[in-house]
C-alpha cells in the first residue's frame, strides 16, 4: 500500500509544481521512463512471487534509469541515438511484457 | 548465440538478483529494519511517479508549443495575403479612376480621340482590360496520391512526376495561343503579354503572384475552332500522353461565358509627346508612341 501511495504523491508533486527539466535532460526523460517502468514492474511480480527485496528494488530502478539514459547518450555521442534508444526500448518493452503476464498470472491465475 | 540471447531477454524477466537476495535472506543473511526499507520503496516510487508526469507533461507542452507556432505562422501568412489583397484592390480601383480621367480629357479633342482609340487596341492586346465571352476551359491537377501508400512509414514525398510543372502550363498556354485564344488566364490570374510562368520552389507563379492545383486555364474565342486546333496541336498531344503515364488530370470544356479579369498594369516605360501640341488640352499629356519597344 505504502508504495502505491509513493507513487500518487509523486504524480501529484509533478503536475501541482511542474517543475523545469534542462534542456540537456529532456530527450533522456522518455527512456528513463520505460526504465523505471521495468523497474516497477520487476518489483511488484517479486513481491508476488513473495522474494522482495527493498534493496535491490532501490538499486535496481537507479541503475536502470541511470544506465538506459546513459546508454542512449552515449549513442548520441556517436550519432547512433535512435536506433539504441530503439533497442533500449525493445529489450525493456519485452521484459515489462514479461513481468505483466507473471504479474498477471500471480493475480487472475490464469 | 542469437537464439540464446533472445532466449534469455524472454526467459529472464525478473531482475536476478531479487532471487539472490531471497537467497541470502533464507541462508540467514542480515536483515534491515521494516520501516527504512518500506520508506526507501516508497520514496523510489514518489521518483517514479515525479518522473512520469514531468515527461508527460513535457511531451503535452512540446506538442502544444508546436502547435501554437504553427498557428502563429498560419495567421500571419493570412493576414499578409489579405493587406496584399487590399492593397491590389485598392490598385485596380485608382487604376480604374485614372483611366476614366484619361479617357475624359482625351475626349475633348480629335488627336486624343485618335489616341484614345490607338490606346484601346494597344490595351486590348496588352490585356489590360476586363474581357468576357464564349472559350475553353482547360483543366490541370496533380496526380492523386496512391492509394495504397501506406500512411505509416511509408514515404510521404510524392512523386514529383505526378505534379503539374511550370512547362506544362507554358505548353498548354503556347497552344491556346498558337489556336487562336484572343485572351488566356490562369486560375483568374490574366497573362499578358509579358507575364511569366514559371516555378519557385514548388509552387507555380504566375506574373509572380502564386497559382495553387488544380490549374484551371481559360482562354477566350471561338470555342470550336479552338477546341479543334488545341487538340490537333502536337504538343497537346504529347501533354495528353504524359497525363495518362503519371496519372495527372488533364481536361477540357467548352464554355459559353467567361469572364477574364485585367493583367497587373504594365510599367509605363516609354512615352513620346505629341507632334503638334495642341493648346486646349493638357500639353504634359503622354500618349504610347506608335512603336512602344519597351527599354528594358
């Protein structure tokens, strides 16, 4: 319950105060997103299959958001930003795909 | 190996580590305090929430961003076309007040009737008058696009053969011309006898005032012998083939009634005072030489 509710006050924080993002962050913003989304996700199915971990949830959704947009940077840099946000974009829609149908399974045993 | 990996992206869903962590746990590993670790979860998912309406409120303002740009641009375009429009009007009505003033005072005497008549051929081939009257009417379009080209990531450029180019409209215009047309325009834009067709861009000017598809060109005079010798041209007939190849849309009708507007003025470039200067009327009075080869 707790973390549902993390989650509300932090949709509400963004749309009362809206903060600025620099400029230079913003293209990141999107693939960060699906990141965190991958995160979130591997961590509802692991307390599901009854193994969270508070740890490695923190750590896990840091690393994922920090590594992806460090990822599409670095293609950036080398002019191949699209096609890797691309591929960042596959391999984590394929996972969270992954994790709704466990997650799915878990609630509706089916 | 490429079966594998994809093997593995689809069999390995869930992070690893949180079936290691279990592990440890059940090996009798330490374990941190309840409240900080529901704390840290809670806190992480506020940055995941903050982070999801931030980009979307990000992506909203972006779009909408473009779309009032867009507008911006839109009506300033509209707005300028209508002063341009207000100003050609407001031409045309002074052109119309100095003409009659020119045919009044011309009036009063037998060498400014002479002239005058002189100056009503002169303008009649100059198209600088409204003219009506039975023609033809030749119709010009692009290509419709495909029908199967696909909306989505299909190629939106179309195929530059399927538009109707400057030439076309020359071609078809030089023809009406060699059939006799005693007077052509084009989308209401009158040709004169110095008017130019030609492309900027994409976009066919005429007299360098823009003429959008479908182009529609009327031409005045008899509309049989008009249609007969139009078509027999060869010209035509090559246009008529290379219509049928890339799918443009080329027609033509017979039409009782049509009415041309004036051609744009054309700059006074030559003038020659009168021979012997009569004193009833205005001597500073310029009438067009017999011979108005223009200087440029």
């Amino acid at each position: 319950m707790i973390p549902i509710l993390g989650l509300a006050a932090g949709v509400l924080l963004g749309l009362l105060f809206d903060p600025t993002v620099p400029l230079w962050l913003q293209p990141y913003l999107p693939i960060a997103v699906v990141a965190a989304l991958d995160a979130v996700f591997g961590g509802f199915r692991a307390r599901l299959d009854g193994i969270f971990d508070a740890k490695v949830f923190v750590i896990s959704f840091v690393s994922n958001v920090v590594v992806a947009g460090l990822i599409v940077f670095l293609g950036d840099q080398l002019g191949v930003g699209a096609q890797l946000s691309t591929a960042v974009v596959v391999v984590l829609g394929i996972r969270i795909f992954g994790n709704a149908a466990a997650i799915r399974r878990h609630i509706f045993r089916a | 190996m490429g079966a594998s990996l994809l093997d593995a992206v689809l069999a390995e869903t869930l992070d690893p580590a949180y079936a290691q962590a279990a592990a440890a746990r059940a090996a009798g590993g330490p374990r941190p305090t309840r409240r900080r670790r529901a704390a840290l979860v809670a806190a992480t998912m506020a940055v995941a929430g903050l982070l999801f309406s931030v980009t979307y409120d990000q992506a909203a303002a972006g779009a909408e961003g473009r779309e009032e740009v867009r507008e911006a641009l839109i009506g300033d375009i509209q707005r300028e076309s209508d002063a341009s429009d207000d100003l050609a009007t407001e031409l045309e009505s002074l052109t119309e007040e100095v003409t009659g003033t020119r045919d009044e005072v011309l009036d009063n005497s037998v060498v400014g009737q002479r002239a005058l008549d002189e100056l009503d051929r002169a303008e009649r081939g100059a198209g600088a008058v409204r003219v009506t009257g039975p023609g033809l009417l030749v119709t010009l379009a692009n290509a419709d696009p495909e029908a199967d080209e696909d909306p989505v990531g299909g190629t939106t450029a179309e195929d530059p053969r399927g538009r109707v180019a400057d030439g076309d409209l020359q071609l078809v215009v030089n023809a009406l011309w060699a059939a006799g047309a005693e007077a052509v325009s084009i989308n209401g834009q009158r040709l004169g006898p110095t008017t130019a067709i030609r492309f900027a861009g994409e976009a066919v000017l005429v007299d360098f005032k823009p003429v959008t598809n479908p182009y529609e060109i009327s031409a005045i005079g008899d509309p049989e012998s008009l249609s007969r010798k139009f078509l027999a041209s060869p010209q035509v007939s090559a246009l008529a083939f290379i219509a049928e190849t890339y799918g443009l849309r080329f027609e033509f009708a017979r039409e009782d009634e049509l009415t041309l507007p004036p051609a744009s003025t054309a700059e006074l470039r030559f003038a020659l005072p009168p021979a012997d200067e009569p004193a009833d009327t205005g001597s500073d009075e310029t009438a067009p030489g017999p011979d108005p080869t223009p200087g440029g």
